[in-house]
C-alpha cells in the first residue's frame, strides 16, 4: 500500500456515543485517527480516551505473538510459542475437558471489550463454534441487564428515546449519567435545548462534573431512585397534570400504581433519598407543567438491587404525563432495542441443553469449570469480588486462555494468551447503543506481528479441531450480510455495500422519532406500570445502613480517563488520572480523623483496596466514591474497588451491583 488513504470506521468500545472515525493512512501506516464530522452524532469529535487510540495500537506492551505461561499462574511469565502450537494445546486440552467433564465445563467468558457484532459481545463473536462444542452459554449481565430487564417489563423493549430528540425537550433530567464523561456527544443535543429555553437537572449522588454544568443538582442518596420517580409523580397528581387520554388509551395497571404513588407523598420520599422536600415539590411541579420532558438515565442508575425497578418506575414517568406523545419527550436508556439484526448463534448445533454461567458470579460459578475463555474482558480488574476471583485462576485444574491485546490483571492467571487484533486491524459491523446509526469499521491497517481477529482465531480453532459445519468458517463479509438480512423495515435499503462505502447509515426510523406514541411494543400493546408493591424495591445498602459495621455506601463511578479497564496501562492516561482517590464528605472525614491526600483502606468482609481521600462535599455524608478502571496491578495494594464488590444479584435480570455495597475506611500506613 503506497500513498495516502482515508478510512471510515468504528469505535468498538462500551459508550453509548459508538463513534465513526476517519483514519489517515499514509505508506500502510495509520498516522491519524479523527471523529468524522459528517456523522450527525460523532460531529467530528473523539473522546479524551480515544484520542489516544492509535497510540494505544503501536505501545510497548502489545501482545503480538501466542504466549504459553511458564511460571506460577499470576506471575504474569511467558514464553512465545507458534500459532500452531497453541491451537494443538487448546485442541488436546479441550477434547479432554469434554470427554471428561462435559462441555458444559467449559466457559466462554465474553465481555464489553468491544462491542462489535462480528468481533465482540454483541453478535457472533465464536458463539457457534462454543454451541458446536456444547459449551455453557455466558450470561453478559455486568453492564445493563437489570434497567434491561425493568424497562421490557414496562415497555416491552429497553428501547426508547432517539438521544438526537433531546435538543427538542424543555426540561431534561439526566438521572444517575455523568453525560460529560461517559457519552459526551450528548451534550450537544442538550445545549441546543437550552439555546431554547430547556431546564436541565442532574440527580446524581455525586456532584460530577455534568451536574456542574447542569441548573440544577439533587444529590439522591444511591439506590432511592424509584422513590423520588414516585415522589415527583405525587406531585404531578397533585397538579391534576396526568395526561387522563394517555393513561387510559396507551397504560394498564394505573388503578394500583396510582394508589402507589400516592402512598409516597413527598416528604416520606424526602426522608428515603435525603433530598429536601421542598426542592422534590419544586422539580415535580416544573415536571407537571413542562413539556416535553426528557429523561437520559444510563447503567449507573441500574446497577444496585433494586436497579430493575428503579428503571420500570422512571420508565412509568412519561406514561403518567404522556410526554411519549411529544418528539423530545420520553426516556432514554439504551437504543439497541432498535436494532433488529438476524443474530443465529446456531442453537441447533449444540448437542444438548446447557447451562446458562453468570458474568458476575464468576468467583463462585468457576468451581464447575475446567476451560475458561476469556476475550473482550478483564474480570480480575471488572468483575465482582476480585479476591475469590483470583483464588480460582490460580487453579491447576483450571485451562484458561486468554485472547487479549495488552498484559493485564486476567492475562498473568493464564496458561495461553492469543495476540487479538485491535479495531482498525479487523472488519466489525456496530450499532451504537445512544443513537440510531449502524456503521461499518473498515480495516485501516495489517495487524501488527501474528495478531489475528476473534472471528479468524475460532474459523483456525474449528479447522484445527476437524470440526465440518459449514457456518463454523462463514467470512466476516458473510457474517454481515447475515446479520443484515433480517428483513426488518429498520434495515430496509440498508446493504453492506451500502455501509462499506458510506461508512454509517441510520436506520430506518423517522427524525423526530415518538416511538410509543400509538402504543406499545408489549402483548395488550400497553405500557404496563409496576404492580403494587413492585415500584421501590430498596437496595441491598439503603436496606442495611447502621445495620453493619460499614456505615458507608461506596459507589464506583466511571473516570474521565479510562474505559472500564480499557486504557488502564496507557501511560499518559494514568497521569492523567493520577493516584487512587476516594471521594469522603467533610463530616464523615472528620468523624474519622481523615485529611486529603491520607492514604486509606476501604474494606468490607469482601476484600479491601487502598486510595487517597479527598475530603470533598461532592459526596453527601454517608457516600464514598472511588472510580473504576484502574488495572490492579497498577494500584497500591493491588486491588482495586472491586475487592469489595460482592457477589449478590439485581432484582431483575441477575444485574451487577457495583453502587450498592457498604464499607468502612480506616487509615493505613502502608503503600
């Protein structure tokens, strides 16, 4: 390849924004990497992290070549092998697994990496050549699954708001979503609204640096959500300001919520969230005379034990005041309920039921397994409950491989690790969960050393094992035309050619987009409300605080610097980020004798993980916050927040639990 080309692709990684990037390739090198600014979403712009994506191809510490482990599993010591040996161990080593123990011993652990539908969690990422073995299916639950669960309980799909119909709102909620941070491009749309007039509140435990922009802050105490949804729908029945024709044409269930709302008058919603009671009544009269109203609430929001209920009982918000009438009205959570790709995982192939293995219950689920596969993940740095964790990967019994692109916490656990490509390496077809476009990632470059994508290392796996079924090798061209012949009227006129060629294309949805306008996509065609009892089911830490020794409520948010864990070795961003903080309010600090920069131990019975406090009133009393992301072998201690996550379940959906735990701090004088 000589001379300059412009590529269209990508970004693979967990953000709602799923932007296209243009990259600059000069002599078969890519030399630049920009948002495209055609793309109505992306505008041009890339994020802090991602701005760095191309640096982050060509680091140091790629992995370039199959690596077998020759020292104690976790102390991270290879040697470099051929391709050909390794998929002869992995062959021998998994023939014996299911010979032995079945297939459903072996685990194909799949996460968030990328979101890619040929290459990552969402699509056919070696799902069929794990049926062809009989492998256990993977349950990826650690990202949404509980407001999921909550909003198709309420909706009949998560789908709801085009995010584009925000600059169309007069009063926007952004509930439990630091927009700045974690799906920026957002904002746009939102300061077009305000050019109009619009009124933004960010309800958020903590004070993030959206809620600085915002006109408003209310600082709810975590896990309360659906109780305030409640309180500020007392007040829009107390305005008579309930759209009676919505309710009775397009809702079921009213009768019994109406009597639950009522029940959670607000000065008892007051006492549950620590929000006055006189900045509830003010919020829920600006809702009851504001329309259209939006709300943008995103996976934080979810991820306690009530996360699922929380979001049935937000989601019945525009169903009481009708703004699903209104364009710019409603609620955005996730936009992939809006894709309706042909996904066939090939079910057929395998050879009989299998059990279902939960992302998050790893530390205790991995005692039935004697293959786990790991790509798209890094559990030792994401995943609940990191000591037990590691205790199993340190297993002898236990094969594990490990696909990856850099050496992290998860890749010193294992036997193999296999050299992944990276996204402007590789083919991936992506539908953003914060919009409506598909696009399509054209490689950009060869892959550096023997790196191969996910979907060719399961076609040579496939070979190599003698297995014959023909949609086991289908090209990755194939797999997107599949993928694109469901014959739903989104994707109508919707070719691959087509997006090779423009890069992106939006689905066939009208601009603006009312989807529940003329019902809903549920059996009676209805919104159904939550059944009594079933609208505020309090989390495990509002249920349990001065109930344990750890009075404190420890919340995870995502950092401006990392994402997930992606990111977590690249030098200039963990400068960036600096040391471990965790966020302690003044009285809580000084109820313990703790200053800024006073290294500390944050513990529960789960584990412990060591961070510097910052004293800081963007936490009210009785909250703590550190970030996710960082890579433990990078923190002190070697742990991160994790170590204290435990092991429990959302309400619906099996959903993560990440802001819901209880911890104490005391100081340490340790490193």
């Amino acid at each position: 390849m000589s001379g300059e080309l412009k590529v269209l692709g990508a970004c693979p990684l967990d953000c709602p924004d799923t932007c296209s990037w243009v990259v600059t390739v000069r002599d078969g090198e890519a030399v630049t990497m920009r948002g495209n600014p055609d793309h109505p979403y992306t505008r041009g712009a890339l994020c802090v992290k991602v701005n760095r994506y191309l640096e982050q191809t060509r680091a140091a510490d790629r992995i370039l070549h199959p690596m077998r482990r020759v020292g104690p599993k976790g102390a991270g010591r290879f040697e470099r092998i051929t391709w050909d040996e390794a998929l002869d161990e992995i062959a021998g080593r998994l023939r014996a697994i299911v010979d032995e123990h079945g297939g459903e011993a072996i685990w194909p652990y799949v996460g968030t990496g990328t979101l890619g539908y040929l290459q990552g969690c969402e699509g056919l990422a070696g799902r069929r050549f794990w049926n062809a073995l009989g492998a256990s299916k993977h349950w990826l639950n650690i990202c949404s699954a509980a407001g999921t669960a909550g909003l198709t309980r309420a909706n009949g799909t998560a789908g709801g708001m085009d995010p584009e119909d925000f600059a169309l709102s007069r009063l926007i909620l952004l509930w439990g979503t630091n927009t700045l941070t974690s799906g920026h491009h957002l904002w746009k749309f939102i300061q077009d609204a305000r050019a109009d007039g619009a009124y933004v509140v960010a309800i958020d435990p903590i004070r993030t640096r959206t809620a600085d922009q915002a006109d408003e802050h209310l600082a709810i105490r975590p896990g309360t959500d659906a109780a305030l949804a409640l309180g500020l729908l007392n007040v829009v029945l107390e305005e008579g300001a309930q759209d009676d024709a919505f309710l009775a044409e397009h809702t079921q269930g009213w009768d019994d919520f109406r009597e639950e709302i009522l029940s959670h008058p607000v000065e008892r919603v007051a006492e549950i969230t620590g929000i006055p009671a006189e900045r509830i009544r003010a919020l829920g009269t600006r809702l009851a005379r504001t329309r259209p109203t939006a709300i943008r609430a995103t996976m934080g929001i979810q991820r306690h034990e009530g996360g699922g209920a929380a979001l049935r009982t937000i989601a019945a918000i525009p169903g009481v005041t009708g703004d699903w009438r209104h364009p710019g009205g409603g609620v955005a959570y996730s936009t992939s309920g809006h894709v309706h790709f042909a996904i066939d995982a090939r079910d057929d192939l395998l050879p009989g039921p299998v059990r279902t293995r939960v992302m998050t219950r790893l530390a205790s689920e991995l005692d039935t397994v004697r293959c786990l596969w790991v790509y798209g993940a890094n559990p030792v740095g994401s995943t609940s409950d990191t000591t037990r964790i590691r205790r199993q990967l340190a297993r002898e019994d236990l094969f594990t491989v490990v696909m990856e692109h850099f050496p992290t916490d998860t890749v010193d656990y294992a036997d193999l690790v296999l050299p992944a490509t990276m996204q402007t390496e590789h083919m991936d077809l992506h539908a953003g969960y914060g919009h409506l476009y598909l696009l399509w990632n054209e490689p950009a470059v060869e892959p550096p050393g023997e790196c191969l994508s996910t979907t060719e290392t399961f076609r040579r796996l496939a070979a190599h094992m003698g297995m014959t079924e023909p949609s086991l090798f289908a090209s990755d061209l194939e797999l997107a035309e599949e993928l694109l012949s469901s014959g739903h009227p989104s994707l109508e006129g919707i070719t691959l050619d087509r997006l090779r060629k423009e890069g992106w294309v939006r689905m066939n949805y009208p601009k603006p987009f009312t989807p529940f306008a003329e019902g809903f996509p549920t059996p009676s065609g209805r919104l159904r409300f939550p059944p009594a009892g079933q609208a505020y089911v309090p989390s495990y830490a509002t249920r349990n605080a001065g109930r344990t020794p750890y009075p404190l409520t420890l919340v995870t948010p995502a950092p401006h610097t990392f994402l997930n864990t992606t990111f977590g070795n690249n030098p200039e961003l963990r400068r960036r980020a600096k040391d471990p903080v965790v966020l302690v309010n003044p009285a809580d600090a000084a109820a313990r004798g703790l200053e800024s920069g006073r290294r500390v131990r944050v513990h529960n019975d789960a584990g412990a993980f060591v961070a510097d406090v910052e004293v800081s009133d963007r936490v009210a009393p009785g909250v703590v916050a550190s970030p996710k992301g960082r890579w433990p072998k990078f923190s002190p201690g070697g742990a991160n927040p994790n170590a204290v996550v435990e092991e429990r379940d959302a309400d619906m959906g099996r959903g993560a639990v990440y802001h819901d735990n209880l911890v104490e701090i005391s100081p340490c004088d340790g490193p």
